[in-house]
C-alpha cells in the first residue's frame, strides 16, 4: 500500500483534541484513576514514567506498524512509520494506572490533530486478574493507515525517515527495546528490528550512509 498522496496528519499536526467523552469527565469530576493500555511509546516517554503499571495482555488486538508518520517521525515527503493496535491476535503491554489529570495529557498526546485513533474499554489480563483498561485503537478507514506492508518495505521506510521528534530507526529501536526490558516479547517487532539492524549494518560496512 502506497502512502495517501493527501497525508491526514493524524495525532501529529492539525486542530486540537476533542473534548473528553462523558464518561472519562465524569471520572475525573470525581477524582478517581483512569487505567491505560499502553504498547508502544507511552512504555518509554518520560512524562508517564512514574505511573503504577502492571504487565498486560490484550486479545484481539496486535502491535503494528501501520500507521504512517508525516511529521513527528517522518515528512509528507517520505512519511515514517508508528506503531498502532490493529484487529486480530494478542498484544503484550503495560496497564497504567494513571491520575485523571494525567489522562488529559495522553488525551491531548493521542487525540489532537485528525484521528487515526478510536478509544476503547477493553479488558486486559493481568497478575492479578482481568482490569477494564482504555485503548486507543487505529481507525482503519484513516488516510494515514498503512495495513499490513510487506516486511522489505517496513524497513526501507524505517530506514529512510526522519521527522521532528527524530529518525524512525530510533522510535523502533526505543520502543523494541523497552519491550525486550519489560519482559514483552513481540516476535514480529523482534523480526523488524532485526532486519533494521542488520540491512543498516551492511549499508554502513559499504559506504551508503
């Protein structure tokens, strides 16, 4: 699938996040904590470090990357790719468990901009039993969903993109790497950066960089 030729710039650029739905206003109007699912950067950023997490599973969903990434970790000129729970399978994260007033933050981290994203109760197995968690979930009929791309073109465009926030490479490898920290092994990520390494490696070794 090739990139839209008119980027929706999804979480990255465009208008401002839409007001909570009811129901999280509601939690935070009386003050009570919000658990998240989280599988891709919320693992590593700074801003959420300190938050009570528990090892998570997630069914019916998977860790992919199929969204594409026009400023954040790419250009509209050669977009990058991030990571989004797509349909099917299972995903191994972390549950959050984050103040209301923190919620609002990764609100307006994931939803600001044109959607890519759907927020979703769903429960999550952990250690000590199954908890509701929010989720945000692709929206696949975004102009910014890549689907399931062929694991040679995953790499070239990994290994291509840069944006404001850094180089694609560097996304995957933070985020790869705080999974295999954490404990939560992802074979098909495991694939990617394994690729991603070796064909930069030999770019490297022949003078290409």
């Amino acid at each position: 699938m090739q990139p839209p030729c008119s980027p929706c710039f999804g979480s990255e650029i465009g208008d401002v996040a839409p007001p909570l739905p009811a129901e999280i206003a509601a939690l935070r109007d009386r003050g009570e904590p919000v658990w998240i699912f989280a599988y891709g950067s919320l693992l590593w950023d700074p801003e959420f470090c300190n938050a009570a997490a528990s090892p998570a599973l997630l069914r019916g969903y998977h860790r992919s990357l199929c969204l594409y990434s026009y400023d954040y970790r790419g250009t509209p000129a050669r977009p990058g790719l991030t990571l989004g729970l797509d349909r099917g399978g299972s995903c191994r994260g972390m549950a959050l468990w984050l103040p209301v007033e923190e919620f609002d933050r990764v609100w307006l981290r994931e939803m600001t901009g044109r959607r890519v994203y759907e927020m979703r109760w769903l429960p999550v197995q952990t250690g000590s039993g199954v908890l509701r968690a929010l989720a945000f979930v692709v929206l696949r009929n975004c102009p910014d969903y890549a689907g399931r791309l062929p694991l040679d073109e995953v790499v070239r465009i990994i290994l291509a993109a840069v944006g404001r926030r850094g180089t694609c490479r560097d996304y995957l490898e933070s985020t790869f790497c705080h999974l295999e920290r954490l404990g939560l092994a992802d074979r098909p990520l495991s694939r990617v950066a394994a690729r991603v390494r070796a064909l930069a490696l030999r770019r490297q070794e022949h003078g290409e960089f």
